[in-house]
C-alpha cells in the first residue's frame, strides 16, 4: 500500500513539474513559446464516463497552457478514425473491427473505472440491501417475481421486506455497456442464466420487466416505480439519488460498490502488469476474488494514435501532441483520485504503472513526446 502511494505521488511531482516547464530549457524565448497561445485538444467518447473526464478537463485547464474539450457521443472511434478529435473514450474493449476502422495503431489505456450497481425502489427498504447474481438472475428469468419471496429474505433476515410487493425488473434496451457487465455478472453466478440468455452488450432478454433505451432511462423508470429494480453506472444511480444492493462476491461476503471496493476487484484482476502488447481484449473486472472485491466493475479506455505526427499527417503540431500527452499522462495516473468524489474509482497502481510505461510509446513523427525523448522541451 505505501508503495502504491509513492509511485502515485512520484507521478504526481513528475507529471506537475512537467506541466510546470521544470524539465524544459527555461529561456524567455521558451516559455514565451510555451504560453503564447493555448493549444485545444478535443475528446469524444462515451457517456458513462462523461462527468469524469469534463471535471479532469477543466481542472487540466487551470494549470496547462492547452484547453481540452470533452463531448459525450455513442462512439468516439468514428471521429477518431476520421481525424476530427485528438483522442477517443471507449467504454468497452478496443475492438478489432474499430481497431481496423482506425487503420493505423492506437495506444488504449485505461482511464475509468466504474462500479455497475443494481438499483432499487422498495419503498421503507434503505440501501445496502444483500442480493446474489443467483437471486439477480432469478428475478430476471421471472422465477422470482415479489420482493417478500423467501430467497431474498434469506440474503436480509434483519430486513423488513414488504409482504406484497411485485418486482418489476428493468434492462437496458439496446447496446450498453452497463448489461455487458449485468449479465456478465449472471453468467458466473447462475448457469441457467448463462445457459439461455448469456452475456452481451445486447441479449435477447426474458420476457420480464421493461426495457429502456439507455441507462439514464433506466435509472429514472426504477425511481418511479415502486418495487422496481435495474442497474446503472454508480455516478448515474447517485446522480438521481436511488438505493443500490450489496452484491454476493466469490469469498460470499456482500460487497457494496464503493470505490475502494470497486478498485479492489481491478487489483484482483490484474496481479501482474499487462503484457506490452496490450489489455487482453477479453479481460473482465466480474467477480473477482477477495473478501471487498465487488463484483460488476468495468473499465473505459482512452484511445489515441500511437505516432500522432503520421497519423495527422504533419496537420497535428508538434507541441500539441507534446500537450495531448501531458494530459493523457494526468489523467490516466495522477488524476485518478479526483473522479471519487463523482462516483468513479482509482485505478489500482498496478495500472497507474501500465499506463505511465505504455505512454513513452506516444511519438510524433517516430519521437517520444514524454519526458525523456526528444521533445523540444515542450511543453
């Protein structure tokens, strides 16, 4: 633990004094360079990770000689591909179709981490309340259909369940994220659910419930409806101020979905660090091993073209590549611990470390554009 926390602060220091101009030459001339105008980066991406990366945004602002700007879309890789961003938020893995959309190679790093919570609306029945994938896929299957049945009162015997309160089961109608990480969740835990349903972004669901496009859909049908139940990203179920459960974990302790549990189950699932090649484009934070792991975490990835000065072809300056890393070398490392207070959790050192290595292959024309290569002393 103290290690981690020296090397995040050492990426702090670092990262700050770069920023600062202590590793360039500090003749008038430079810095006169430097802050003459600001150099604008621009990112697109995904929604659930909107409110982190508009916050890291604007505080990047305050101190960086660059202002950056951040606009929610369904997918950021269109724009990326098209050259009209600088970079791009994903929130599922770099896929190999987007990858050949983008034609030449990207670094993916993760940059966000995300607990999915199951939401709520029971009415007298305060958050915390204890439910398992099997009762979860149960529900969802509609074999169980009120809130009084006896297996989730087996899961709360201190809890005062209403007698007669039909469960209505809310989903995510069309592609998210969010069910990639639900029925992923199912899946481990319950084989009829994985059997008949099984894990995607889009299943064919039971048909139980009500479906909504989208998760802010969701959230708003389960806070008006009594007895409903849904899931949603932990920042958008604070956002509308709804209950979420305490989820069963593989060591069958009730793990809520707070950020240093959320980060426990990202340390769970990297021991080691990733191989340089990339993140496994299957790796998944779902039921993870360890006593505070909780189980439904997810990551969104930050995407940029790996040699910025080829891919732009020569129409991307080079110190706004030499600014376009400075902020992806912050947000990805030192940043991390300013999303907790909007819902999101740290990276595990583990990946704070990744991250910090994969980004000295961020070049421009062939060139590191971090500290130690040959960058001009910009910024």
């Amino acid at each position: 633990m103290v290690v981690a926390v020296v090397a995040i602060l050492a990426i702090m220091i670092v990262t700050a004094g770069w920023l600062a101009g202590w590793f360039a030459p500090t003749s008038a001339e430079v810095v006169s360079k430097r802050c003459a105008a600001s150099v604008e980066l621009a990112g697109v991406g995904a929604y659930s990770v909107g409110p982190a990366m508009r916050s890291w945004s604007a505080e990047f602002n305050t101190t960086a000689c660059a202002t950056v700007t951040y606009a929610s879309v369904s997918s950021g890789v269109d724009e990326l591909a098209a050259k009209t961003v600088d970079f791009a938020v994903i929130d599922t893995s770099l896929s190999s179709s987007e990858a050949t959309e983008l034609g030449l190679a990207a670094i993916v790093l993760p940059v966000a981490l995300e607990a999915t919570t199951v939401v709520y609306s029971i009415p007298g029945v305060p958050a915390g309340l204890h439910l398992s994938g099997g009762v979860l896929a149960a529900v969802y299957l509609g074999e169980i259909t009120n809130w009084n049945s006896s297996a989730i009162q087996a899961l709360n015997p201190t809890v005062r369940l209403p007698s007669d309160l039909p469960i209505t089961p809310v989903h995510c109608s069309g592609s998210c994220a969010t069910t990639l990480a639900f029925t992923g969740y199912l899946s481990r835990t319950n084989s009829t659910w994985n059997d008949t349903v099984g894990s995607s972004t889009s299943p064919t669901w039971p048909a139980v419930g009500v479906g909504e496009s989208g998760s802010l859909a969701v959230t708003s049908e389960v806070a008006l409806t009594p007895g409903a139940i849904g899931y949603a990203e932990l920042p958008l179920a604070q956002q509308a101020n709804l209950t979420w459960a305490d989820l069963q974990n593989p060591a069958d302790s009730f793990a809520a979905p707070s950020p240093a549990n959320t980060t426990a189950a990202a340390a769970s699932a990297f021991p080691t660090l990733p191989p340089e090649t990339g993140l496994p484009s299957n790796q998944s934070i779902l039921n993870e091993a360890g006593l505070n792991s909780y189980p439904m975490a997810t990551l969104s990835y930050v995407v940029v073209y790996q040699d910025l000065g080829i891919a732009y072809n020569g129409t991307l300056a080079k110190v706004t590549a030499q600014w376009l890393g400075a902020y992806i070398l912050w947000v990805t490392t030192a940043a991390q611990p300013n999303g907790v207070p909007l819902g999101y959790a740290p990276l595990p050192a583990i990946l704070v470390t990744w991250n910090q290595d994969s980004l000295e292959k961020l070049l421009y024309d062939g060139v590191s554009v971090l500290p130690g290569g040959d960058s001009g002393g910009e910024p």
